[in-house]
C-alpha cells in the first residue's frame, strides 16, 4: 500500500522520525527517554504488566493526559503547595532562572535549561525533574522482576507515552529482548510514523492499543496539529496483514471534540472494515490542567469536567449493536 501525500507538513512533522530509521539496525543505539515506568499495571492490556513511559511525542493533542511525555528533553515540574520556600533553588540555579514570590518560587521556562540541580537540592520536592535516559539493558532488569506475575496473569510490558514510536531504535531493541525472554508486548499508540518505521515496529509487538481520536481529517488537524491520513494508513495496513485479532481500538472519549455525533458516526461507519479487531475502549476525558500548571504549559481545553454516565452508556450500546465488546476505561 502507499502511503498517501499529505499536503501541508507531513513532510517537516516526520523529518525528525525519517532520520532515526535508518539506525534501527544499529544496535549501538540502546538508550531511550522515559518519563515512568509502573509496575503492577492491571490496564493498558492484559493480565498484570509494566508499563514503560516514552518522552516525546508528534502529536499536540489539546487533552493531551500526560504532558510530561511531550517533549523528548526533561521537563521541571513545580508543586507550589510543597514550596517552604528555602530558597536552595533559587542560590544553586545556574542560570537564575529561579525567582522568590510571596507563595513559593517561579521559574523563567525561557532560560531555565532544565539541568535539574534545583529539582535535586530541594528538600520538599517542590521540584520535580521529569525524565531520564535508561539503557535497555537496564530497562530489562525492572521488567524481569515480574516474570512470574507476567507467566500466572497473561500480561507482559507495555510501551506507552508520549508516542512510544517517536523513539524507534530504544523501542524496536526493548522489544526484540522481551521477545528474547518469552514476554508479552503491547505498545499504545497513535499509530503516526512513516510507513517504513511503522513497518519495522510491528513485528516485534503482540497487542497493540491503536488510538482512534478523530475520524475527519480536518478535525484531526485542528485539535492534534497533524493529518490523520498516515494513521488510518498504518491501521488498515495492520488490517490487510491480519493483525486484526492482535488490535484493541482506544477512542478518548473527549467533551466537545470526539464525542460529537459526527464523530461517533464515523467511527460507527469505520469499524465495521477493521476485519478481526473485537474490542473498542471508550477512555474518559480526565482534566488534566494542573499537570499543564505544573509544567508552564498552556492549556487549551475549556472543558474540566468528565463526560457524562449517560453518554458514556448510549455510545457503548451503540458499538456493542455492531459486533464489538466495549470497556468504558483502559
């Protein structure tokens, strides 16, 4: 299948993934940028699992849950109810980025260089560094502390985000050594990649949590910055492959923007081609603007509340109607 041309930055948006494709085979290349790794996961698929957070992401998504997986770098959280204003950030700052207010410390994101000596000295973690570079070597000593509970539940590890594939050499080589041990994988997933990196990923991983947020392209643009043509390519190429049955569609369920009947309608229309995949799971807006605070980032949803039980219930009806099983939740 090829892939179809996109006009308006697809081109500048996958430039930085297209140079990272022709190191997959480099295994030199064995460290990646996580933002968390949790262990005893009972979501983000089956069985008990570790769940491995990638930074970095593609897309900008305005309910975006995790935005400290955004960017590749690390990032500096501040949580002011903890400041007891010692002033140890402030004295240690290299580049005095730090400055005293009445309720704690503020933070110059324009020339803060994110080192983390603040995050490092401060005795209440106030401030917190987010991200870390880990080898794969080292990433398999945490996820083999739970072999057995992998072999007794059915689960394994999942690599989440960010976009676990805006990392595609750390990824493709942390997935070969859990295949090495006999361990379950699954990777959540936008599924936006060039074909060729997409191509290479796929064949390592057994389940994937493919999300579906917005079925217009233009909708898919405004809310998330990019085209969504590449990820209904990728998908449907999964399809034709017969990797229907290793497929769980995830669908953010999203007040004002994916709930919209139109929306809805399309997914409707859209799954029924999806030949093999058997389960959809409506995910739950969760308002998540105090992580954004934190993080001196904007927010740009206006909408803090959950969307409604009744929603929630009639759009799981509905896709219950066509064939699919519906989990309201990961």
């Amino acid at each position: 299948m090829r892939m179809p041309r996109v006009n308006g930055g697809m081109q500048s948006t996958f430039a930085p993934m297209e140079k990272r494709i022709s190191a997959l085979k480099d295994n030199d290349h064995t460290s990646g940028m996580i933002f968390d790794v949790q262990r005893f996961g009972i979501h983000d698929g089956p069985g008990i699992r570790t769940i491995v957070f990638l930074k970095q992401c593609p897309l900008s998504c305005w309910w975006c849950h995790n935005p400290e997986g955004i960017f590749h770098s690390r990032d500096l959280m501040y949580f002011e109810y903890r400041c007891t204003k010692c002033n140890l950030c402030i004295d240690i700052c290299p580049e005095k980025a730090i400055t005293p207010t009445p309720k704690g410390v503020a933070v110059d994101r324009d020339i803060c260089n994110k080192c983390s000596k603040c995050s490092e000295i401060c005795p209440t973690d106030a401030l917190v560094g987010v991200g870390r570079e880990i080898t794969v070597e080292e990433l398999m000593e945490i996820v083999e502390r739970d072999l057995l509970l992998y072999d007794r539940s059915g689960g394994g590890v999942t690599f989440s985000g960010g976009e676990p594939l805006a990392q595609p050499v750390f990824l493709k080589k942390s997935l070969e050594e859990c295949k090495a041990r006999e361990i379950q994988t699954a990777i959540e997933t936008s599924g936006y990649a060039p074909r060729r990196l997409f191509d290479a990923i796929s064949k390592e991983v057994d389940i994937f949590l493919y999300d579906l947020k917005l079925i217009d392209d233009n909708e898919h643009r405004k809310y998330c910055g990019s085209s969504n043509v590449n990820i209904l390519c990728n998908l449907k190429t999964l399809i034709l492959e017969g990797r229907g049955k290793d497929l769980i569609i995830r669908f953010p369920f999203i007040p004002g923007i994916t709930d919209s009947e139109s929306n809805i309608s399309a997914l409707i229309k859209l799954l029924p081609s999806l030949k093999g995949v058997k389960e959809i799971d409506l995910l739950p807006y969760h308002d998540a603007s105090e992580k954004y605070a934190r993080l001196g980032l904007e927010y740009k949803m206006n909408v803090h509340t959950a969307p409604s039980e009744l929603i929630l219930k009639t759009t799981k009806e509905r896709l219950e109607k066509i064939g699919f099983f519906v989990k309201i939740g990961g």
